[in-house]
C-alpha cells in the first residue's frame, strides 16, 4: 500500500447516545482510535496521514471541540473514556492501537485501566494526568497568552511551516495552532476545575500491560518531559523517547522525527530506546 491510498481521509459522524461525534477515517491496516489534544479542531493533519500508512485511523473530535460547550452528560475525563468506548461500538471497532495527545492522553490512559482487553498498542504524547509534585502540570486556567505560548512551544517567533511543496513563514503568535490551543485550553480548565492531575488514576497506571511508546517534547513547558520519564518507569511495557528542540506539540515541531518513532513503533520496529531511559532526538 502507497502513502497515496493512506492520504485519502475522509469525514464522518457518528451517532452515541444523543451525540453526534465528527470523526476523520482513513488508511489501511489494524484499527487506530487517535485521541486529540489542545489543538483538535477536526482538520487533516500530516500526522493523521502519516498514521494511515501503516493503520486504519479513525480521528474523533471530542464533544466541545470546537463549540467550547461541553455536552452535560460529560463531568469528567473518565466520562470522555466512556464515551470513547461507546464510539468504538458504534462504529463497530473492538480492539484498536491507541495514540493520544495531550489532554487525549488523559483520556487513553483512563481508557487503557478501563477497558485494556480493547487496546493492542498504547502511544502516549506530551499525556496530561500524573500527579507529580516536584514538577505538576501548569494551571491553564491561570496562565496569561504569553506565559501559555511560551510553556506550549518551543520556538516562539516566526517560524517555516512545511509544506508538500514547500514552506511557507508563519509567527506562531499569529498561527492557527496557537490560537487553537489558547481556545482549547478554556475548555480543559473547565472541565477539570483547576485539577490538572488525577491522583487516583496516577495509582492505576502501573497495571496497564499493553505494549507502550511514550513521546515528550524536551521543552515542554505545559506538561514537563518529567512526566514522561516517571510514565515510563511505572508502566511495566512502556518506553520514552524525548524529542529536542520541540514543545506540547512535538507532531508538528519535529514532524520527521515524531513520524519516524511512531511508524516504527506501530510496525513493531524497535529503535533501541530503553524502556526507562531517555531517548534524546
């Protein structure tokens, strides 16, 4: 199978309960279910397609993206896991790789303790959720523009944004990614209620069995790399591999890289980082 097929995603709805949930499909191969983070606004992204070389991607867009209102019968993290496997019915998917970002971290994480017979490969990104006092998790709620755009990016001036043909200049203050994720960040600080950790669930993580990638931006200044090392050193299949020079978001900072670590995890081609160490890209 080319890039070329993998390339043609489409979009969809799906009917859960009395939602109706927006979601990209696209690729060939064992199902994934990626889970978004701050900046999941139902847009084709490389990543999706990069995915869908080797997987069947199918791509939700959480309930409140990008309307910001949170549906009511959503009060917590774990209703979105509940949801998600709902979804998973609905479109008559059972078992699936797992990949998710950020805030969708969080939520594959509580999915993965919930429902592990359902999840054959578990990717974590930058995941919000551990309690970790000597480096917690910044207070969204409480962060101005500036401080949120520096603690999310690693470069915070203009930058070239590639293309298939090219790039293109872009000020990542001016960008779509940025203002999505500022958007975005209103809608977790919301639902958590200035709880940017979920001890309880911290304790669950160390009987999650499934076979683990976990990728960290190194200047990740919303959720430190730290996170990651003390993820993979609870978690008795995971792995960490911490990309330089790259912030919250390291899919699109150092998109080769990511691409590259997450294709040869999916295929089951191991690159050599130790399962507690720390990969440095």
């Amino acid at each position: 199978m080319g890039a070329g097929y993998a390339s043609q995603f489409t979009r969809n709805t799906a009917k859960v309960g009395e939602l109706t949930i927006s979601y990209l499909k696209g690729g060939r191969g064992r199902p994934l279910l990626y889970l978004h983070g701050l900046g999941g606004w139902g847009r084709w992204e490389s990543y999706h397609m990069a995915m869908g070389i080797t997987n069947l991607v199918y791509a939700p867009q959480l309930p409140g993206w990008p309307d910001g209102q949170i549906p009511a019968s959503v009060t917590s993290v774990r209703d979105y896991a509940h949801l998600m496997r709902q979804f998973l019915d609905a479109i008559e998917v059972n078992t699936v790789d797992l990949v998710g970002h950020s805030f969708g971290g969080w939520v594959a994480l509580s999915l993965s303790v919930e429902y592990p017979q359902r999840i054959a490969k578990l990717v974590l990104i930058d995941a919000m959720v551990l309690d970790v006092p000597v480096v917690p998790a910044a207070n969204l709620e409480a962060m101005p523009e500036e401080a949120f755009l520096r603690a999310a990016f690693a470069q915070t001036g203009e930058v070239v944004i590639r293309g298939d043909f090219g790039g293109v200049r872009e000020d990542v203050r001016q960008g779509q990614e940025f203002h999505r994720q500022w958007k975005s960040r209103e809608i977790v600080a919301r639902l958590v209620r200035g709880q940017y950790a979920d001890p309880k669930l911290t304790q669950k993580v160390n009987a999650i069995a499934t076979d683990t990638l976990i990728i960290w931006g190194r200047e990740d200044g919303v959720v430190s790399w730290q996170h990651g090392e003390v993820l993979a050193a609870t978690m008795p299949h995971a792995r960490l591999a911490v990309i330089a020079d790259a912030g919250h978001t390291p899919m699109r900072e150092k998109r080769e890289t990511f691409q590259r670590l997450l294709h040869n995890f999916l295929i089951g081609q191991e690159e050599g980082v130790e399962r507690e160490g720390v990969g440095k890209y």
